[in-house]
C-alpha cells in the first residue's frame, strides 16, 4: 500500500479480475481519501461494477491488494461492514413492508443508525412512509433504496448508478443530499451514466474503459487536457452562420474583432464538456468514428 494509505478511505492496487475468458478489470490502481466524492465514469461492461462489489466485500478478486477502511474487504467483520453502506443497482427491499417498516427493520442491523424518520425525509418520501413498497413508483422504490444506503450512517458509501428512475426534481434533491453527507465526512463513491451528475457532485474521477482508467482528476483539470478544442461561432454580414474549431479560440476573437473592426455579431464561444471528454475517452465519439 501506498505511504499515504493512512489517509485515504480506499486504496486499490493492481486489482484484477476475470469471468472465464473475459478480463473485466485488468489492473486498476485507485486512492479515494477520506471525505471525497469520487466518480467511476465508463460505459456498460467497463468494470465499474465489479470494482465496487470488489470494494464492498460482495465479489473475490484475482489478484491486487485492497484496502477500505483500513481492511482487506475480502476478509472484511460485521462489525467493518457497518461501516460501509451501498446502493446497488437492483432494488433488494422486501416488497410486502411499507417503507417506514422497511427502514427501521434495516436500522436494526447498524450499531449506530440515523434516525429512520430523518432518512425517509432526506430522500423525500415522507408522503408514502406508510405506503407498501409494491405500491410504489420505480423512482420512488430507487429512493427507498438510498435512505437503506445510508441509514447505517456509512463512513464509506458506495453508489452504484443510484439515480436511475429519478426525475430531475428528485435528481436534484438526492444531489443535496449527497453534498450534505459529504459535508458530515462521509467518503462516497459514484458510478453514474449522468455527466451532468458526476461534474455536480465529484470532487475527482476516473473514466474506465475495457477495465482500465484511461484518465484520473478533477472534472475541470480532464476538460483542460482533454478537451483541445473550443468552437467559436459567429454569423457573417450577408446573415450567414460560421463556425470554427480551434485550440487558440481567443486568438480566433481577436482575428474576428479585427476583421468586423469591433463587435462580432452573433458570437459564441463553446469549449467541450466533461461530456465530449469522456466520449472521446472512452472511444464513443462521433470525431473518433469519423
């Protein structure tokens, strides 16, 4: 492990593993320090789930070393995995209970859970406390599916695709209640298809691709190495739109404002999103299919 392992929450190292002749991940190398919001970005099948499983204790792996929360997940105590909270894909709530029922049955299994009210009014579902699961929604069933992720109080939570179903307002919600759990501490790991979503809520990333990071950092730093090229974008006197593509676009201005000896009608400037970086990344691209 790392020198600096002490103060990270998760430390992965080499971490690999296989299903029969397929490599689902080969090789990752991961530090999340303590209080980090970090994102695992990468299309279907990339490894992003199977490294969180990993992560969790749910899934062996070939070979790497792991540590979170100062222990081997593999060999992980009861008492380590309170520790650990985790949003999986598919809901796993017993469909007959209503939702007040089900969370304070999953509070019993933590030493020190939040209050069950407090949860259920965090991931907005006071209005169908007394509802049974099978009634509910499928966004509604998603946030029942967090407030179980997080009513253990979780030093570490793993967030697998956790707002899949959501509409924006309770995207939106969720995404507060994210920044507030950061805010208490709280190390959290996202895996989400929602670009918009992880440059909300991320402090630093990795895209990962065939099983492999293909880039690491902060949202803003992968757009400044990634992202080469802006589109500056004006309309011609005779009503005619233009558009260039350049790495120097303040330079592109400047050639405009001279030629229109001033105000340039109609101008933009783009530069790319984290979006274009990642489809560039990540080989989906419309420039790298061309």
């Amino acid at each position: 492990m790392t020198a600096q392992g002490y103060e990270l929450a998760v430390d992965v190292r080499g971490l690999r593993k296989r299903y029969g002749g397929l490599t689902a991940v080969d090789g990752i190398d991961l530090g999340i320090r303590r209080g980090e919001v970090f994102g695992l970005l990468g299309p279907n099948g990339a490894g992003k789930s199977t490294t969180v499983e990993i992560l969790q204790g749910n899934r062996d792996r070939d070979a790497g070393e792991v540590t979170v929360l100062g222990s081997d997940p593999a060999t992980g105590t009861r008492a380590w995995r309170s520790r650990a909270g985790i949003v999986w894909q598919d809901e796993s709530a017993p469909a007959e209970l209503t939702v007040r029922e089900t969370v304070r049955h999953f509070a019993r299994y933590y030493p020190r859970p939040r209050d069950p009210e407090e949860v259920i009014g965090l991931v907005g579902l006071e209005t169908t406390a007394d509802s049974r699961i099978k009634a509910l929604s499928g966004g509604q069933r998603r946030r029942l599916d967090v407030a179980l992720g997080v009513i253990g109080g979780p030093e570490l939570l793993l967030l697998d695709e956790p707002t899949t179903g959501f509409d924006p307002a309770a995207r939106r919600r969720f995404w507060s209640l994210i920044r507030a759990l950061a805010d208490e501490g709280t190390t959290i790991v996202l895996t989400t298809h929602y670009l918009e979503e992880a440059e909300a809520l991320v402090h630093r990333l990795a895209v990962v691709a065939k099983g492999r990071i293909v880039a690491e950092g902060e949202p803003g730093a992968l757009r400044e190495r990634y992202g080469t090229e802006a589109t500056v974008a004006w309309t011609e006197p005779d009503g005619g739109p233009r558009a260039l593509r350049t790495g120097t676009p303040t330079r592109a201005v400047a050639d405009l404002m001279g030629r229109f000896g001033g105000e340039i009608p109609g101008l933009t400037v783009t530069r790319p999103t984290l979006e274009d970086v990642y489809l560039r990344l990540t080989g989906q691209s419309q420039e790298d299919e061309r």
